[in-house]
C-alpha cells in the first residue's frame, strides 16, 4: 500500500495566488514526521518545510504553511502569494519509527508539478 | 546551497561497466542517505550510513555498494550497469538527535546508460 499518495499529478495557479497540494499518509506509527521537498527542473531537492506527527500547531516558513490534519491523515502545503519561482515538482515525505532506533529514511509520494502562471 | 557535495554532475557511461558516485555531507551531519530518483519508480531510498556505519538498507540491488569512510564522505558504487539504472542518485544528510531534522539534499548525479 502507498505510504503517501499525492493525488494532483500537475496543479495551474496564477502569480499572486494561493495554491494547495494535497499529501495523505498512511502509518500505524504514532511517532512520525512530515516533510515538503521542491525540485525545480534544474533537478536539485530543495527542503520546505517539517511537521512532527506531536506538533500541536501547523508548521509555517515564509510563505509556505502545512494544513495537518492528523485524524484525516493528511499534511496539504499551502504556497501562498504565488511566484513564476514557485513552478517546480512538489514532494511530499513521510519518516516513521523514530524512537524504534530505526533507519530515518524518507518515503515519497510521487509529486505534483506546479505551474504558476503569470 | 544545500551544504552537501555530489560528484560527479553527469555520468554516461555503457552497460557493463562500473561507477563511483561521490558524496560530501553538510558539516556536523554523521548521517548520509542514498536515494534513487527514476521516471518508473520515482523516488526510492537505497541505503543509509550513520558515522561509518551501515544503518539502513533499502531496495539496493545487489550490484550496488556503497560505504561512509572516516571523514564522513560517502561513496555509492554501482556495477554490472544496465539500461535501467539510467537514474538521478541523490545524496542527502542529516544530523540525528533529539529533534527531528530534515534531510538535505545535493544536487544530485545524472547516469545515463547508453
């Protein structure tokens, strides 16, 4: 069973504009953290953004904020104020089991490309 | 920057053949991952070293290797190539301790298997 499921292969928004992706997991974990990751066609992995599965409030940076709704099982990545910089894949990343001495390892969804449009 | 350095950018090499990709981690980081980014199976973790030692391990194929040497850079060696391991291999470290911290990534290294 897929660990996480983006379900928006590809999203448009207009510059200026706030934009959603959507990210669900899946884990029996109660310990667990969540992780926004952007690769611009240039091909490099640039982190956005953390949740921890015991964070009481969502996770902001800059203009990236993270919609978690633990019970529903899903950490949505709001852009807001978009920029023609912003067009790039969107990943999102789940790390489980971290108090079990366990391997820290990300495991992917299949991303979302964003395309911002002037 | 990310911090972390992958050698080489590209790499085209043929089938058959062997490579070595090369990784220096962020300063402070002890811990180094390997991912494998491919258009059929997207992004899968490989193997994981934490201070010298194998931590980890993932959906490696037997053909590749991979070690952290006493100053942490880590190397991932990749034999009897074929036509599908044409891939973007990532680096990434991270600092283990009580907080969770991110992975970050390098740039990555191109294969092309002609």
């Amino acid at each position: 069973a897929q660990k996480i499921t983006q379900t928006q292969p590809g999203m448009f928004v207009q510059e200026k504009e706030a934009v959603t992706l959507d990210c669900t997991y899946d884990t029996s974990d109660p310990s667990y953290g969540l992780f926004w990751y952007k690769q611009p066609s240039s091909g490099e992995m640039i982190f956005l953004i953390y949740q921890g599965s015991y964070d009481q409030q969502n996770a902001t940076e800059g203009r990236y904020s993270l919609n978690f709704q633990k019970a529903r099982k899903s950490a949505n990545l709001v852009i807001s104020a978009s920029q023609l910089g912003d067009s790039a894949m969107y990943f999102c990343a789940m790390r489980e089991g971290r108090f079990k001495g366990g391997s820290e390892k990300l495991v992917f969804g299949k991303g979302t490309k964003l395309t911002v449009n002037p | 920057d990310s911090g972390v350095t992958q050698t080489p950018k590209h790499l085209i090499t043929a089938t058959g053949q062997r490579v070595t990709l090369r990784c220096s981690p962020r300063s402070g980081d002890l811990s180094v991952y390997w991912y494998q980014q491919s258009l059929d199976q997207g992004l899968q973790f490989l193997i994981q070293y934490y201070n010298g030692e194998e931590r980890a391990k993932g959906n490696i194929l037997e053909r590749f290797s991979a070690q952290q040497f006493p100053d942490l850079h880590s190397e991932l060696n990749l034999s009897s190539l074929e036509l599908g391991d044409s891939a973007l291999y990532f680096c990434a470290s991270s600092v283990l301790g009580e907080e969770d911290q991110p992975q970050h990534f390098g740039d990555g290294t191109r294969l092309s298997i002609l």
